[in-house]
C-alpha cells in the first residue's frame, strides 16, 4: 500500500487539531490590548506552544514518510496512534490554559507530550522493522540523539511540574520545542540522496 492515503488523512486530522484549539481561546469582551491580554494572554501563550509542537510533528512526519515508499497494517496501527496523542493537545492545552498552568494540568500536557513522543518513536520502529536492514530511514535517523534528548526534556518537565514548579517544566516543554523547530537534517540529506539532488552543506 502506498503512503499517499496515510499522509493525506494524517495531514486532515492535524489541520483539524489546530483548528480546535485556535477555536478554544476565548475572544476579549472590550476593544483594546489590555482586555486581549487580560482574557486571552495566557491562552495565547499555550496556544503558541501547542500549535509548534503541532507543527513540528507535521514537519517530522512529511519528511520521514518521504523515505517510506509502502506501508502496512503495522504502520498504519503506529500512525494512528500518533495521531491519537497528537489530537488530545487541544484538550490539554485548554486545560492548562484555564487553570493558568497550575501543576495537574502542566503535568498531563508534559505526559501528552511524552506519549506522543514515544508513539512517534514506534511509528519509526515499525517502519523501519518492515522495511528491513536496508531501510533508508534507519539510516538517516542513526541514534536518533535529537529525539532521546527532546524525550528527556519531556520526562524532566514532567518531574519538575511535579516537584519545583510548573515554570520550569513549561521552560523544558519549550527547550524540547526550539530543539525541533529546525527540520531534520538527517532526513533532509537522506531524501536529497534519494532524489538525486546535490547535497546541502551542514
């Protein structure tokens, strides 16, 4: 099976997350910047942060599936599973919002943020185990170290929301966002090996 169906019903579903969770933030009752602040401030602020994450999974996800010439049920199972963790961001996100990142919000998004992380890292797995030794994504990923520390980074918020404060989680959540907000170069050169294109310098 190709990748085609997969990536566009992948892409659907995440323009509709976002969707949702611009939908959540409240709408000021007066005309000028303090009332935006005052009533939306804080929404902004977690809505900026979801939406990167958001958009750094969409990013990750097309460029790996350009590596991915077929799919199976294996695959398609991981990609929903993906997709799953993904699609409870606009819900944890209002949650963290509408408590003003008190600590059990901050730590469900952290462990949202952990669960989409690892169902990211099995989507990889599968698709690696079904296209054997020879996978070109096995071989762009290498030892993934950008996706061990971001999962790190995620487990550490986690246990800061839980102990110090959600002020330090929420600054390693956006520590493991910057990490990500440069597409992957690995992939990047990978594809541009498959392609035949001339190789973009580090």
């Amino acid at each position: 099976m190709r990748t085609t169906r997969l990536e566009a019903f992948s892409d659907g579903v995440l323009a509709i997350i976002i969707t949702i969770m611009v939908l959540e933030l409240a709408v000021p009752e007066g005309h000028d910047l303090s009332a935006l602040l005052h009533t939306a401030g804080v929404g902004l602020l977690s809505y900026l942060l979801s939406f990167a994450f958001v958009g750094i999974y969409w990013n990750n996800h097309h460029h790996m599936f350009h590596l991915v010439k077929r799919v199976n049920g294996g695959v398609l199972w991981a990609n929903l599973a993906l997709l799953f963790c993904l699609s409870l961001f606009p819900f944890t996100t209002a949650w963290m919002d509408e408590t003003r990142f008190a600590r059990t919000p901050v730590v469900v998004y952290g462990l949202n943020l952990l669960a989409a992380s690892f169902a990211y890292l099995v989507l990889q797995l599968v698709i690696i185990r079904q296209e054997g030794p020879s996978s070109p994504l096995r071989a762009a990923i290498g030892a993934d170290v950008k996706g061990k520390v971001s999962t790190a980074l995620y487990l550490v918020g986690v246990l800061c929301a839980l102990s110090i404060g959600s002020v330090v989680a929420l600054g390693c959540f956006v520590a493991a966002a910057v990490l990500w907000i440069v597409p992957d170069r690995r992939i990047d050169r990978a594809v541009q090996q498959l392609d035949g294109a001339p190789h973009a310098s580090p």
